[in-house]
C-alpha cells in the first residue's frame, strides 16, 4: 500500500525501545519539560495564551460506537479499545466523507472565539492521515470517497485570520502499521521493526507536513517511543532544517521540546516559569463521541483559561468535528461566547505573564508591566475587595474596558477596593490595577486570605508549609477512559510531627467550620487526627472513601471536622495533624475548606 517511500539515512541506527502503549498508563510521560535552551520564536506563544486542539479522524465517524457497542471517555482510542482489526477498521475510511467541512467557517470561528493557533491531527493512532500523504494510501485523499485535502484549505484559512496553524502528529503509535507502536492484537511485538515504521512512514510523513503546508507554528508531537536520547537529536535536527522557527511541543520525547505541555487536563497549582501549556477537552473526549454531551460552559472556559493565565501558561481547548466535518452546537456556542468575553476582557489574557498575587477567594489576577489585572470570579458580599501585599504606587482602579475610576484605599497592609452593587460579568469581570515602581511578587507566598464575605475558603496543600515527613503528591486518575482528572494531596502524614501548617490573614473575626476534603483507603481509616488554630482543637477520626485506583475515579470525602473562633483580624496558624503515631499515613489530604457561619 505504500509509494514513493524515501530511504532514510540518519535512522538507520535506531533501536527499539520500550513504550507505555496504554493511554491508562500515560500521565507520567506526559509531565517531562521542555529544552532548557529557548527557541527564540517563542515569544508568540508566550503571548498567544489561547489555542484550539482539534482531534479528527475516521474516529469521528464512528462517533463513540464499534458494532454494537458504545464507548465513554476517550474516542479517538476506539480502535484500540474495541481491539478492532486494522483491516477491518479501514473500511471506514470507504465512508469517510465529510462534506460539511468548511475551512473558512472553522477558521472564522476560531477568530471570533479569540484563538490565537489552532493544531489539528494530521495522524493519531489509528495510523489514518488527514492529509494527502504519498508516504501511504491509508489517508483522506486516496482511501475515501472525499478525495480532497482538507488541511491543505485549512492552513490556508487559519493564515487568512492570522491564526497560527499547527499539526499533531503520533509519532509512534500507529495501529494500522505492523511495524507501529500499539498494535498487539494483530501483530506480534516480537515481529515488529520500529527501526523500519520511523524510516518507512513516521519521519517522512513529518517532514511531508514540514513541507507542503507552508509555514507552521507548532508541531504537536505525541506518544514518544522507539527512539534514545540521541536518534531523537538526530529526528529533531533533520526535522529543524525545514522549518527553523516551527515549535516542537514536549511529546517529542527525552526533555527535547520547545515548551511543556502538561498532561491532559492538569494545571499546575502553582505558577511555572518557562513557556507551557495545559491541555483541555471541551467535553469528556478529544475525538467526537455522538452521546458525549458534558460540555464545559462558557464560565468554566473562562476560568479555565484566566486560571492557566495567572501561572504563566496557555490554555489550549479541543473540540471534536464530527464524520461529516461539522463541530458541535455546543462548541461552537460556548467557544463564541468566550470570545465576546474576550473582547471585552482580552487586554487581562493575552500577552500577559503570571500574577504576581496569588489566588484569593475572589479569583486570581494575571500581569503586564505597571498593570496588575483582577479577575474577580467571586464577588464578597459586602462589594469590598481587599487585597494584602500591595506595595507599589497605585495610580488608577478601574473595571477593564471602562474609564470610570473605582474608589480604593490603603489601611496597613491592605489595599481595599470599593466595587460597585453589580459587577459587568458575574463570571469574570476585571479589574485593571496600575501602579508605579516595583510591585513585589507574592506568587509564591503561603499564606491564605480568609474573609467572611464569601461562602468558603479553598485552601490546597500545596500552599501549606510542611513539617516533619509531610509531603505533597500529584494523583492522576480518570472519570471515564482517558478522562484524566489531576489533584495534588498531602501524603506521608503518620506521626504529629508531620503536621501542615496553613498561615492565615484573617480580614474579619467569625466563626468558620473547618471541612476536610481527603481521600483515606480503608485499611487507614478511623485513625484520630488533629486540627489546631491557637489553643482550639478538633478532634476527628478518618472516614474511608475507597481504594486509589488510576483506572478508576478518585473519590474523596468532605468531612465537617468543627467549628472554630477568630474574635478578631490577623495573622493565624492553621495545623492538621496526626494525633498520634500511626504505622499508615492519617489521608490523602486534598483541600481544607473554611466556612464562614452566619
């Protein structure tokens, strides 16, 4: 099935090496940064902050459904979880005919959504090419009855809208090939030949993409495998005298990428430096699944994205067209209604770099030289904003996009912001601080604002300072195949010494009862902790949640432990704790959350 087929010279020493073919096996990968040496065309990365994913394939035909059965979670890995047989599921490609595709219509969307690039898959596992490749016949143009090259139409659209336009390419898993990565239902491991897929198809399809698709901003690479430190030099160098300026994302494998790409759906909890990007489905899978309706409203798009924002990163958002080439309703509406709020809001996003406040129970902020922005999700009820750490010069308060100057005032350490009754947009309405000299960077700070005018108080542990064996953890888990979820826990708690300890800056006196939000296996159950403010205590013994299971979700418990007393403002500690030895550790702590009490 394969023509003009070029020898490769510079991998004719690859050896084979092991991969995870599993995508239940895959966060670890994904989590490896990024070349310490810049790529000097990153800048507009950096400023982008907002892109499009697209996953679409013969995948996106069969919609979610394999013969009689229906599939959750993941629906671009259909193939592989159906353990449909490769000559059998490139039949599809004989129906595969989407006319409703219109790649000037995709583009506008995009623009008008606010995207700044877009990446589309040009091959993912199922070894189909979404472009007219003379490397296989296995692609759009010669195994369907569409006989076009859709990515030909729309790289040209994406250029028209000065949206960067980038592919996704799997470089390893291929289950169509014998010699891909993956495939173990119909073609021995043993008999593969990695060595011969990366000369025969993988890198002479790269640098098919490289070249006929005039200038591209990214390759988005995925599923490293096959290839040492060194062959990946050599793959990346030979790739590189194509295209000099084209970004290579962190899935090229060994650390060698351009920038970082996070795993799917996880943000780090803290601000990163260094170019980076955190990955997100609109819904619960990345290729289209016809009953997969849990979309993301526009609120969580843009929370999502004003919260990657105020670590540093970009916030890159996938929609899955359906076989027919259409994107959902769903998609399309929330994706536009972001942009309008992009309009407006924009100035707080793009080209930003990370806030240097942290997170408040009001929301988060995002910077610019001079200029602190703040993303007001949460308005408190008395319409007071208070914000310590403040140090520079303020010279204006105003809502973004208004000339209006709003009232504030300095008293100690604080700086309190007088909103008005109703803000613009209870999702996210901001506030354009400017200010002279030196605004210093509490982006790291650990302590916590806790105020009584808003329902609760979100503190992570991540935030906490560690005593004694207490540590922090990322646990990766998933909903549905493929859905990965990611929470960061406090762990190795087992002895009073490895206590957290929560520095607080209480604004008003009150009473707050402390939530626990933990996960605790069954065999570390019923095990007495300790919860502390000052001299006030509260006892409580550790409820089972369920077993830790990758595979399966992580299910965690808000336990209502007590209620304490602050009679008034200031700085307190706040400390969990075991309350006494214990051979197995007291929870995964998740959160600590404080409720105001009326």
């Amino acid at each position: 099935m394969f023509h003009h087929v070029k020898k490769l010279l510079l991998l004719s020493s690859l050896t084979v090496m092991s991969i995870r073919s599993s995508a239940q096996e895959m966060p670890d990968m994904w989590t490896t940064g990024a070349n310490n040496k810049a790529n000097p065309n990153l800048e507009w990365f950096k400023s982008a902050k907002f892109g499009l994913f697209i996953h679409w394939g013969l995948y996106s035909k069969l919609g979610g459904k394999w013969k009689d059965s229906s599939y959750y979670g993941s629906g671009e890995w259909i193939m592989n979880r159906a353990k449909a047989p490769a000559a059998e599921y490139a039949k599809v490609a004989q129906t595969f005919n989407p006319t409703g595709f219109n790649a000037e219509q995709w583009a506008e969307i995009a623009k008008n959504s606010g995207v700044k690039y877009l990446v589309i898959t040009a091959k993912h596992h199922e070894g189909f090419s979404m472009y007219d490749s003379k490397v296989t016949d296995f692609d759009i143009v010669d195994a369907t009855p569409y006989k076009k090259d859709p990515m030909k139409e729309l790289a040209a659209a994406c250029r028209k809208q000065n949206i960067q336009f980038g592919f996704y390419y799997s470089q390893f898993l291929d289950w169509h090939e014998p010699n891909g990565g993956g495939n173990k239902w119909d073609f021995k491991e043993a008999e593969k030949d990695y060595q011969q897929y990366y000369r025969s198809k993988s890198v002479p399809q790269l640098k098919e993409l490289l070249t006929n698709y005039g200038k591209l901003g990214i390759v988005w690479f995925d599923m490293p495998g096959g290839l040492t430190v060194d062959q990946t030099k050599i793959m990346i160098d030979s790739l590189r005298k194509l295209q000099p300026n084209c970004l290579f994302s962190s899935r090229v494998g060994h650390d060698l990428g351009d920038y970082r790409d996070f795993g799917d759906s996880e943000v780090p909890p803290t601000p990163i430096a260094g170019a980076w990007e955190s990955i997100y489905t609109h819904n619960d899978s990345w290729g289209y699944i016809q009953h997969d309706l849990n979309f993301k409203s526009p609120r969580d798009i843009i929370h999502l994205l004003s919260n990657v924002a105020s670590k540093g990163g970009n916030l890159m958002l996938n929609v899955g067209p359906d076989g027919n080439g259409r994107w959902p309703e769903y998609s399309i509406k929330y994706l536009l209604e972001t942009g309008k709020w992009l309009k407006k809001y924009g100035e707080s996003i793009y080209g930003t770099t990370y806030g240097l406040i942290p997170a408040q129970p009001w929301g988060v902020t995002t910077s610019k030289p001079g200029k602190l922005y703040l993303h007001i999700w949460q308005q408190p009820d008395n319409n007071q904003l208070k914000i310590a750490g403040i140090n520079a010069n303020i010279t204006s308060v105003r809502i973004l996009g208004t000339t209006q100057p709003l009232a504030w005032k300095k008293i100690g350490s604080e700086t309190i912001i007088q909103l008005p009754a109703t803000l613009p947009d209870a999702r996210n309405t901001v506030l354009i601080m400017e200010y002279k000299g030196q605004q210093q960077d509490l982006s790291q700070l650990h302590t916590q604002t806790v105020s009584a005018h808003y329902p609760e108080i979100t503190m992570s542990p991540v935030w906490a300072v560690f005593n004694g064996a207490a540590s922090t953890k990322s646990f990766t888990y998933s909903h549905y195949f493929g859905d990965w979820k990611h929470d960061n826990c406090a762990i190795n708690m087992t002895q009073p010494t490895d206590a957290l300890v929560f520095p607080l800056q209480v604004q008003e006196a009150g009473d707050f009862k402390v939530v626990l939000d933990y996960n605790c296996e069954a065999g570390a159950a019923t095990q007495p902790g300790l919860v502390t403010l000052g001299a006030q205590q509260l006892p409580f013994l550790t409820l089972p949640t369920g077993t830790y299971d990758s595979h399966q979700p992580m299910l965690f418990l808000q336990h209502a432990v007590g209620v304490i007393h602050i009679d008034q403002p200031g700085e307190y500690n706040l400390t969990v704790k075991p309350a006494k030895a214990n051979k197995k550790e007291l929870f995964r702590l998740r959160n600590v959350i404080l409720q105001p009490l009326q």
